[in-house]
C-alpha cells in the first residue's frame, strides 16, 4: 500500500503478489488464521474496483478474481475475530463503509465511535468520524465529533496537532454551513483568526471556504 501511494505501482504489484501468495499458503495451513482475511479481503475488494480491462492483469498475477462482496465479507471477519490486525482492519472496514460507492454510513459510525474513544491521540478517527456524520447529514453530530475547541488536541503530538486543529474548525464550519446555519460559521470564524488553513473537503468544501471568506452565496 505503501508503494502503491508513492505513485511506485511496479514495486506495488509485485509486493502484492508475493503477500497474496504467502496470505493463501498461511490460510491452506490454518483456515482458522483470522489475521490474514485482512490482506485477503483488501485485494478482493479493492482490486474489484479496477477498470474492468485491468482485473484480467491482477487474476494473472494472484491467481484470484477479484469479488467486492467476498473481500467486504473477509475484512469484516478480521475486524471480528482477529488479534494483530483486528484494529487495522476496522479501520479499513469503516473507510469502506463511509466511501461514496458503499454509503454505509450507521456501519461506519458503528466502527469509528468505539475506535475514537479508544484511541483519543489519533486524529484520523475523529475526522473520519466526522467526515461520515456530514455524508450522512447529520450536521449536529459532525459539529460535536469535530469539537474545535475540546482539550482534546492538547494531547496530540505536536507534528499533528496545528494541521488537525485546522482541519475541524473546518469541517465543525462546514456542516454549520451546510445546515443554515451560516451565521454561526462566519462568527466561529472571526473568533478564532489564527486557524486560516483550510484542508481539503469532498464535494462542498471550496463554496464553504468562499462564504467564510465573504464572497456571497453559494449553490448546491
């Protein structure tokens, strides 16, 4: 995956076809090896997503056709019944289920509440927790998980903490936004000067930034 975001695919396909060798040979040994349907489920469901042109490249290359549902099903048996990579692949399972393609938005929220909880120091649950409540619609829950000013950045890592402050004053901004409440983003936003970096959203985020900014109305 690593190599695959490094824009390095070459390596990529290459690594993934001696992980999904050596994922098949530990699963022949030990069906019972629940670690595993991680990798399993990851290749079954993403590669499903190629062009359809290109799946005949990955069967010959893991001997597997990819199948959407049957990977869905063995990332969430990992997510159930895994030790090591049991966190991991609820992590992968919620990134799913809150994709625009799946819109499982309540499994989603299911995953992301328990693992924002547990693990309070990393960022990526809360946003992504937050991200899911505004594809869902549901704005208030979006503004309360985004929580700008809540102690809880006071125990981030400084590395992170300045780009994760920004990033739900902005997104706690958005869904005011998006739920008419116009009002209270652009006072939220004259409070708190100093957070001027916006990040990246889906779909609304510049018409959002454009209305802070004071540059009238926007449409949907």
């Amino acid at each position: 995956r690593v190599r695959a975001h490094q824009g390095r695919m070459a390596d990529a396909l290459s690594d993934g076809k001696k992980a999904m060798r050596h994922l098949r040979a530990a699963v022949e040994v030990d069906p019972a090896l629940e670690d595993t349907y991680l990798g399993l489920g990851m290749y079954n469901y993403f590669a499903s997503r190629l062009p359809a042109a290109a799946k005949p490249f990955a069967f010959l290359l893991t001997g597997l056709w990819p199948d959407r549902k049957k990977g869905i099903e063995q990332i969430q048996r990992a997510a159930e019944k895994g030790t090591l990579a049991r966190v991991e692949s609820r992590t992968v399972l919620a990134s799913i289920y809150s994709s625009d393609r799946e819109r499982r938005y309540e499994e989603a929220e299911a995953l992301l509440g328990p693992l924002m909880e547990r693990y309070p120091r990393n960022p990526y649950f809360r946003l992504r927790r937050v991200y899911t409540a505004e594809k869902a619609g549901r704005w208030d829950d979006a503004v309360q998980w985004a929580d700008p000013d809540g102690r809880w950045l006071d125990a981030l890592a400084q590395e992170v903490r300045d780009k994760t402050a920004a990033s739900v004053r902005y997104r706690a901004a958005e869904a005011l936004i998006l739920s008419g409440r116009q009002e209270d983003a652009a006072n939220d936003r004259q409070e708190k000067p100093d957070i001027n970096e916006p990040v990246p959203a889906p779909r609304l985020g510049l018409a959002a930034v454009l209305l802070l900014q004071g540059h009238g109305h926007f449409s949907v």
